[in-house]
C-alpha cells in the first residue's frame, strides 16, 4: 500500500504558518485591547473570541461568504486573477480564523496578570511605553504568551470544518491530516485513518511537551536572575 504523507506537510505548513501570523496578531490585539475599558472593549472582546464558540463549518460558511467569488474580498481577489476558495492559502485563512481567539485571549490573561504599579513605576521614570511592552510586560507575559501559541498551533493542526468548507478536499494541495482521516474512514480505510490519528496525535504530544519544558526552564531562570 502506497502511503501518501502529503497530509501532514500540509499540516505542518498551515499550522506554523498560520501560528506565526496568529501570534502577532493575538498579541497585537490583546496589547490593544488592554487599555481599553466600556463599550468599546465588550464589542471588540466579544467579536475576537466569536470564533471560539461558533461551530467550525458555521466559520467556514461565513469565510466562504467573504472570499467566495460574490464576496467582498473574494470579488477583488478574482478581478485580478486570484482564487483564493479551494487552494492552500486557504487552509491557512481558515486555521488563523479559530485559532486567533485562544492566542488572543490566553495573552490578555496574561497581561492582566502584570503588576500595573510596576508598569506605572517604569512610566514615572520616563520609559516610553514601547520599550515598557518589550523590556517589562512581554517578558512577565511570556509563560501565557508561550501557553497561547502551543494552544494556537494545536487547534490550527486539528482544524477541519472550516479548511473543509474553504478549501475543499484536494489531495496533494488541501487535504490536511483532520480531513484525510475523515475521509479515510468513510471510505472504510480504517488502518490509514488510524496512522494519520496517531501521527497528529505524536506531533501534538511532542510539541506540547518541549514547549511546557522549555517555558518551564524559562520561568525557573527568570526566578533564580531574581533572586540573585
């Protein structure tokens, strides 16, 4: 039997691309919102964490109506040439739509956490708040920043029904691991189904384990420089 891996380069390719894109923008977005207070908070609070909740194909039904041929966006895209429905881009558009929300809001939490006397300490001795958010409150925030990007690119390796309902089932092109398992059990291939669930299964044990390990050696080096 001839094995096609061609699911988990997709996979790995979509995860980390949409991982690194999701992690700025989880992180821009929690820094933005953590000044705010009111109205305004609840809104944008409420419409980053949506796609947390929302069923996976109700996602993808909504991307579909925005990047289809008749959406907003997708009808730009294809007056220039650009089909960006059923293609690996999409996969990555997909995976960055639900998985967005856990980055966002693990790094608010963390940035909640942060000692506000201390920021305001830095601000009386005239540290601009650009250098605070690099020098003092991104790394107080790291363990929970690090704890949201692991949790970021788990969800992005496992997502299925919006990549389905954006990007379709192409072997070879968008077909990742979560789909190649669907379809492999519905079409009674149960041994290829069963490795597929054990290699996304090994790659999300191992990449959860260095990162705990490594966040956890980080904390413990931060507490000894500290103490000392």
């Amino acid at each position: 039997m001839n094995f096609d891996f061609s699911p988990l380069w997709i996979s790995s390719k979509t995860a980390i691309t949409s991982t690194f894109i999701t992690f700025f923008l989880g992180i821009a977005a929690a820094w933005f919102m953590k000044s705010k207070k009111g109205k305004f908070k609840v809104f944008f609070d409420t419409l980053f964490t949506l796609p947390m909740v929302l069923p996976p194909t109700v996602l993808g039904f909504f991307l579909l109506l925005i990047f289809g041929k008749n959406g907003p966006i997708g009808k730009v895209l294809f007056s220039i040439g650009i089909r960006l429905i059923f293609s690996w881009p999409a996969t990555v558009i997909a995976a960055i739509v639900v998985a967005f929300p856990l980055m966002y809001k693990t790094t608010s939490g963390a940035f909640e956490q942060i000692d506000e006397n201390i920021l305001n300490a830095a601000r009386t001795l005239g540290v601009s708040e650009w250098r605070i958010f690099w020098t003092i409150t991104l790394p107080l925030a790291w363990p929970g920043i690090a704890a949201g990007t692991v949790l970021a690119f788990a969800r992005a390796l496992g997502e299925f029904g919006a990549t389905l309902m954006l990007a379709g089932n192409i072997p070879g092109k968008t077909q990742t691991i979560p789909i190649a398992i669907f379809f492999a059990v519905e079409g009674g291939e149960m041994t290829t189904a069963f490795c597929w669930v054990f290699i996304i299964f090994l790659l999300s044990l191992i990449v959860i384990f260095l990162s705990n390990y490594w966040t956890t050696h980080k904390v413990k080096k931060v507490s000894i420089k500290e103490r000392s």
